[in-house]
C-alpha cells in the first residue's frame, strides 16, 4: 500500500507521521519504507542522524525529487510505503497523491489550519482522509472540527494524535519507544480501511 503524506502548509505532522507509521506498519510485521520528496529532507536527516549516532531506524528512507518520484514510488516493493511530502511544492504533492492508495492529510484543530487541510482535502479527486494531529481533545475547537467532519462527510481518521512534548524526543531515533503516540491505532484503522475496501 502507498500512502501519501501530504499538507500545502508546513508544520503540520507530516514528516513526524510518515515516520510514525512507517514504525506502526513495521511493528505489526509489515515491510516498510519511507520516501522522502521534501527538499528540505528532514525525513532523511532523521534516518541519517540516527544511522550516525548508531541508532538506526529499522527501515530504509530514500529521497525523491519532482523528476523520480513517481519512479520511486511504482518501484517500491514493501508491503507499505509512506511518502512524506515538501508543503510548497504543487508537482510534488501531484505526483505523490496520484500514485497513493490513500493520501493522509495531518492537521491541527486552529481554524487556520483546519482550512488549509480542508483545502488541501477538497482538492483531491482520490481518497484521502484526514489525521487530527497535535491535538487536545478537551478543547473546543477539537470537539467543532469533529462536527465539522460529521455534518459534512469528510474522512477522518477516528484514531488521533495528541500533543506530546515526547515526540520531540522521538526524532532522530531509532524509534525504540514503548509507545508510538497514537499512531499504533491510526495504523489499524489505516490497515483495516484500505483491506476491507470493496467488501
Ligand atoms: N504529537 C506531537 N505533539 C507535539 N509536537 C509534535 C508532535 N509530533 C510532532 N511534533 C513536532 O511538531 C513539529 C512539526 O512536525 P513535522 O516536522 O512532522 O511537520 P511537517 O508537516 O513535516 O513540517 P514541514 O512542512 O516543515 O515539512 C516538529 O518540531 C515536531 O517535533
Ligand atoms: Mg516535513
């Protein structure tokens, strides 16, 4: 499965999510990797930090460019691939979205942001679904952006992320945390989506 990681705003948990899951679906047995197509190639700086500090990650990240990218990703041979994406880059997102089997848009629940993901969403003519990330779930604006979801069909992911100082101290590494954050059950419900789909 290939899995697109996409938001036009920056900041907004797609690197830190395209890693998460790739460690999610490797946990639950899976094959994984994880293409980096930002320029700013903080998923591969991730992979390089913890490889040098002898901390690996336990899967590969490889970048891409507006001219491989679409090559990378048809040739992936892994049971999921994640695509983490540059916010500002319209032929990278294109070219990650159109060869996705389901593209994630992360999102804080600040009006500004929730537009901009919406946005982002309701330019997508594949299936995509957004992921509440760095979220308190006691604030009101989680509880309006839920409605939001509800009273106007969009997909959501049911499982969240909350805010977590920890994650911070996640980067970098190899990943060797007891908990994953959230992104263990977004990961179940991702699976159980995409292979149960058409039942
Ligand atoms: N669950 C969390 N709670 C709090 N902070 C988090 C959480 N997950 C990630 N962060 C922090 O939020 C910041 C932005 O995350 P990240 O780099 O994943 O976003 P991005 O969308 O990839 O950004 P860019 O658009 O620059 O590529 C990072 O500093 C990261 O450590
Ligand atoms: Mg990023």
């Amino acid at each position: 499965m290939r899995i697109a990681v996409v938001n036009t705003k920056g900041g907004t948990g797609k690197t830190s999510s395209s890693i998460m899951l790739a460690e999610a679906a490797r946990r639950k047995g899976f094959t994984v990797a994880v293409i980096d197509a930002d320029p700013q190639g903080s998923a591969s700086k991730w992979a390089e930090v913890a490889e040098e500090a002898g901390d690996p990650l336990r899967f590969d990240v490889t970048d891409a460019n507006r001219a491989t990218l679409a090559r990378k990703i048809k040739a992936a041979n892994v049971g999921y691939l994640l695509i983490d994406t540059a916010p500002g880059d319209p032929a990278i997102i294109d070219a990650a979205v159109s060869h996705a089997d389901l593209t994630i848009i992360p999102t804080r629940t600040t009006p500004a942001d929730l537009d901009r993901a919406l946005e982002t969403y309701r330019a997508l003519s594949t299936p995509a679904a957004i992921l509440l990330w760095n979220i308190d779930s006691r604030h009101q604006l989680y509880k309006q952006a839920r409605e939001l979801f509800e009273e106007e069909d969009i997909v959501a992911f049911g499982a969240e992320i909350p805010t977590r100082e920890e994650v911070n101290k996640m980067w970098f590494t190899s990943l060797d945390f007891p908990s994953l954050h959230g992104y263990e059950e977004v990961f179940a419900e991702l699976h159980e989506a995409l292979t149960t789909e058409g039942e």
